[in-house]
C-alpha cells in the first residue's frame, strides 16, 4: 500500500476538527496590503526552498505592477463583443401570403428491396 493508516486512527477526532475548525475571531486581524519583502522573498524561496531566482524576481515584479494598478478590471475587458449585423432579408411577397395553404397529399414510394447477398 501507498498510504499506511495507522492503527488507532483517531478517525472521531478529526472529523470533529472539520466540523468544528478553531477559527480566529476576524475583527481582531489588522491586515496591512504593504509591498512585499524582495530580500525575504527570494531568500526563502530561492535559498531555502530552490526556486528559480529570475522566475521569483519576476513574480516580485508582478506583484508590484498589481499593486500601483487599484482600479479593479471590469468583466467585460476579458470578452470582446462582436457587433451582429442584421440581415437585410426579403419580406414575403405579399402574393405568396394571400394564397391560400393547399394541402398536399403524401405518396407512397414502393420499397427498396434489400441486397442481402454479400
């Protein structure tokens, strides 16, 4: 097996910790957006954890530009709209529309016999 479960598992104990997570209250955080720590930043992803230095400066940079930009996109810059254009379609003669609907009665055609020899 891949994953070996242990023996006592405490399985009531967990499902209780998903149904009951210990949360903090949310009015005591003090969130503060500031710019991120570059030197912080690339000295645990780079030095600790092995990320690729110029792909972490990069996402640094990204995160930079987002932040001078504080207007939030709206949702129609992600989709284009392609004005329809209205066909100019023929009304009906107004010929066609006076004559009265005739019935048309269906023929039969005989059957096609089939080829069963193959």
């Amino acid at each position: 097996k891949k994953y070996i479960v242990p023996d006592p598992f405490p399985y009531q104990e967990i499902r209780d910790w998903f149904k009951n997570p210990v949360v903090m209250d949310p009015s005591s955080i003090d969130l503060k957006w500031v710019d991120p720590d570059e030197k912080g930043l690339i000295d645990f992803l780079v030095q600790e954890k092995g990320f690729n230095e110029d792909r972490v400066k990069k996402g640094i940079a990204k995160i930079k530009k987002s932040r001078s930009t504080t207007v939030q996109g709206r949702l129609t810059s992600f989709f284009t709209v392609i004005p329809t254009e209205k066909k100019n379609t023929p009304k009906k003669s107004i010929a066609k529309a006076k004559t009265p609907n005739k019935k048309v009665k269906s023929v039969s055609q005989p059957e096609k016999k089939k080829n069963n020899s193959r």
